[in-house]
C-alpha cells in the first residue's frame, strides 16, 4: 500500500488526557505503510468511544535487529522515550503506548501535523553562524565545497536535546523534528535509544559544552528522583527497557547533574547520524 492522504486527528490533542486511552484501547484501522521508515511503520487510524485520531503503528515483528542494540524492542524504546519526556514536563514526545495491534505488539503514537515552514536546521556558506544560529559543524555538500550546518537557537530544540541526552539518544535527525502551527515541537522516532554504552548522535550540538540551563537543571533534579528505584518513573520504564538501560538512564542524568553542562562529543563515536536528514 501506499502512504495515504493524513487524516486529521479529529480534535485530539497531545495534552488531553484521554489520548493515550484512545491510543491504548481504540480500535486500529491500517490505511498504509510510511514508506520512508527503516522499519515496518503503519499509518492508521485509532477509535475508540466516539472519538478518533491518526497514528503510527509500529509492530514488533516488521523490526530490523540491531547489532548494537541485542536487548528489548525498537517499541517499547519508543514508549520509554514517551514516558521520561512526559516525567520532565516538557511534552516532546507524542503521546505513545506499548499494545496490541493488527500484527502483534508494537508502538503506537498520535500522527502530528507539522508546520513545514519552520525553519529549524540550514546550511550557510560562512565560518561562523548568524544571530539565532548555532554551529553544528562543516558538512561536505559536493564539489570540492562545503557549508556550514546550523540549527535555531531555539529553547524547544535546547529542551531536547537535554531530552536526549538522557536517554542517549543515537538517531537524532532533522526529519525527526516536528515543528507544529501552534509551536510547538515533538521530537520522533526513539527507538535507538537507552543504549547502556554512550551512543549519542545528533544534530544538536550547539550547545555542547555550555552550562545547562536553570530550567534544565531543575529537570534533571525532578528526573533523578523519578528514577529511584521506588520513583514512578522507574515503574513506567521498568516494563519497556532493561535493567541495565534503566542503570545507564539513572547515571547519566546524575552525570549531566554533576557536569552542569550540555554533553560534548566523546569521540569514540560517530556524533552526527547518517544521513543526516
């Protein structure tokens, strides 16, 4: 099948409270395959009580296997992402749920409708970046030449990629950026998450090595207690990633707690995914 026209979302919201209900019992209704996705993705429509909305189903069984993520499911990564933006406030990701669906268990997310002409990433032929602009590094564009890639200093992409550092974050592209009409901003696509070993990769180094903010710290300090071991947070994530991805998520929020600063590139590995959009 073919990706369908998007069906809006009805009146859904990602702030009602009733979404993730309507995610996790409605009744799903495939109409067609995103094609672009790595793995089997589904778009759908979800009902339930009267209302409905449109979504993304992910099934367990159409994933890839990943060499370097042996343990648990690209699903349940997702979910788990869901559930510790939801612990910092911030609300960047799309409401998500674990269930099941017309091919067995997977991930389920409310479809978002993005403002296209939100301009959050570019490249620019200068050595350094405009006002609202953060460097990213130099990116060969063919022909012997390069640019310079930047993205906004914006504080809704500072919040996620405080986001993602905490759950170590390997895929961050620009198409997983979701600028919205109301302006908001939803990060997708998580399910290379929560690695115990440091797999960063992003587009959002700008802030690399800079002081976190005050907001940001408070964060942090609400996401450590979370996830002590009798914290709610721990109890959502308990059931969607392993132990030791819940270890690595509590002491990375720790380091960054210590650090006071946004992460900077390890170099053991790649920092920036590929490709990169």
């Amino acid at each position: 099948m073919s990706a369908p026209e998007r069906i809006p979302p009805g009146g859904v919201t990602t702030t009602d409270p009733a979404t993730a209900a309507l995610l996790a019992h409605g009744e799903l209704t495939v109409r067609g395959r995103i094609r672009e996705a790595s793995n089997a993705a589904l778009y759908c429509t979800v009902a339930h009580e009267g209302r409905e909305a449109a979504c993304v189903y992910k099934p367990v069984a159409g994933e890839r296997p990943l060499w370097d993520f042996p343990d648990g499911t690209l699903a349940g990564r997702e979910a788990a992402a869901y559930e510790v933006s939801e612990a910092t406030g911030w609300g960047l990701v799309p409401p998500t749920v674990l269930r099941e669906g017309p091919y067995g268990e997977g991930m389920c997310q409310l479809w978002i409708e993005t403002a296209p002409e939100a301009e959050l990433l570019a490249l620019v032929e200068a050595e350094e970046p405009g006002p609202g602009w953060k460097a990213v590094g130099f990116a060969d564009v063919g022909e012997g030449r390069t640019a310079l890639l930047v993205h906004a200093d914006d504080e809704r992409l500072r919040r996620l990629a405080v986001l993602d550092a905490v759950i170590n974050n390997a895929d961050r592209k620009g198409g997983h950026l979701l600028p919205t009409a109301d302006g908001r901003l939803y990060g997708i696509d998580h399910g290379v998450t929560f690695n115990a070993e440091n797999k960063l990769r992003t587009l959002l180094w700008g802030w690399a090595g800079e002081p976190l903010t005050g907001e940001a710290v408070d964060v942090l300090k609400g996401l450590k207690g979370a996830l002590e071991p009798d914290g709610r947070l721990t109890a959502a994530l308990t059931a969607l990633i392993t132990p030791a991805e819940l270890d690595a998520t509590r002491a990375r929020t720790e380091a960054l707690l210590e650090s006071g600063t946004h992460p900077e590139p390890s170099g053991e590995w790649p920092a920036i995914p590929w490709p990169p959009v």
